[in-house]
C-alpha cells in the first residue's frame, strides 16, 4: 500500500507540474510540530513534509501531502520487569518510531495577498518500529485524515508563507502495536509499582501545526 501511494504521489506530482499547468501548480517544503493523543503512547515531535497544490478555479485547490516524522514512544506506557534473585528493576522501554502520512488533500481559499484556507484530507500513515526494539509487529498501515484551516501571506514572485493548524486523525490505532516487552518481562511482582495501564485502541485525534513556504515554478 505504501509503495503504491507513493509512486502515485510522485506521479501525480509530475503531471501537476508540466508545463499547461505551471502556473496553477505550487509546491514547497512545510516543518511542523505534532502533540500526539497521549494515550497512543508516542511523544510529541517535530515534522517535515512537502505539499503539492493544483488550482482549479480562483479559490479551489487540490493537491498531495507527505509528511515524515519520528517520535519517541513514552516508556511509561510500555514498563518491564527485570529481577536478580531478591532484586529487581522496574524499566520503562522506549523505541524510535518512523512515522510517514500521505494524503490528497482538497482546499478551499478566500484569495487575494492576504488570505484564509480551510482544508481535508485523506490517505494513510505507517508506523515503522525498531527493529532492534520489536519482537513482533515491524509495522503498521491505517487510514489516516487530517482537518485544518490556516492563514496565508503572498510575499510576491510567485512566493507565499502558510500557517495551517489541523486535526491529524489516525483510524484504527492500537498503542499494544508499539509495546516493545517480551511477555516474559511483564511486571508482575509488584503491582501497586507499576499498575497496569488499561488498554487503548479507536481513532486518535492528534493536533499539528505547521509553517509551509510555497512557490509557483516560473515565479507567476
């Protein structure tokens, strides 16, 4: 599935940026920053991404996103167990997480140099583990949507700066996905240390905000 989006991504990004469409075609890098729902157990990051647009009128647009982030997970989540006859340690695991989203986005925008967008988008993200980490699940697919709304200055030639906020919504997210302990290492021996965490699973709002700066190739 991954590899199928991409390719169509880049595909499509092609064909947006031929010649007949070059001046209703823009790209541009975007960085942002991601609080994740705390119960999926992944930590707040920072994001890169890249975002196509094609102009379909004065105040429509569709494109393509990608993103690529890598969160840590929250090792509280995620405790072990470790005893040496009357010892024993408490751990809290934690594991690096590649993390790519890739969605078609609509848009629709208010115009002129100073101008206001709202947007939605849908597609999918994987969670790639560690493979050091992991002793189960290397990785995870779902569908992915995303809701957002921002500002945006033209700063002339063809250029402009975005300010977007956005509602990143995973489906189908299971936090056991990301748990890197081996069953053998479940605390057990003392259990008012280390409560067992309840389970969670369902759709995780998640809040993204971002900075994009877009140009149009010839500058027009």
């Amino acid at each position: 599935m991954l590899r199928s989006i991409v390719v169509s991504f880049g595909l499509g990004t092609a064909l947006l940026a031929s010649p007949l469409a070059a001046q209703q075609f823009q790209i541009g890098p975007r960085l942002g920053y991601v609080k994740f729902k705390e119960e999926t157990g992944l930590q707040n990051a920072a994001m890169l991404g890249v975002d196509t647009r094609y102009s379909v009128g004065s105040h429509v647009g569709l494109g393509l996103r990608l993103d690529v982030a890598r969160p840590g997970t929250d090792g509280q989540y995620f405790p072990a167990e470790m005893s040496f006859g009357d010892t024993t340690l408490i751990l809290q695991v934690q594991q690096p997480i590649t993390l790519m989203q890739y969605m078609a986005m609509g848009e629709f925008e208010t115009g002129g140099s100073f101008s206001v967008f709202v947007n939605g988008a849908a597609g999918g993200y994987t969670m790639y583990l560690d493979p050091q980490a992991s002793y189960g699940v290397n990785s995870v697919t779902e569908w992915a949507f995303s809701a957002g709304a921002g500002l945006r200055l033209r700063t002339g030639g063809g250029t402009s700066v975005r300010l977007e906020v956005m509602d990143l919504i995973y489906t189908n997210f299971n936090r056991n996905n990301l748990d890197p302990v081996e069953p053998r290492f479940a605390p057990v021996r003392f259990p008012d240390v280390v409560p067992p965490q309840p389970a969670y699973e369902g759709t995780a709002h998640n809040i993204y905000a971002a900075i994009s700066f877009i140009f149009t190739p010839g500058g027009r």
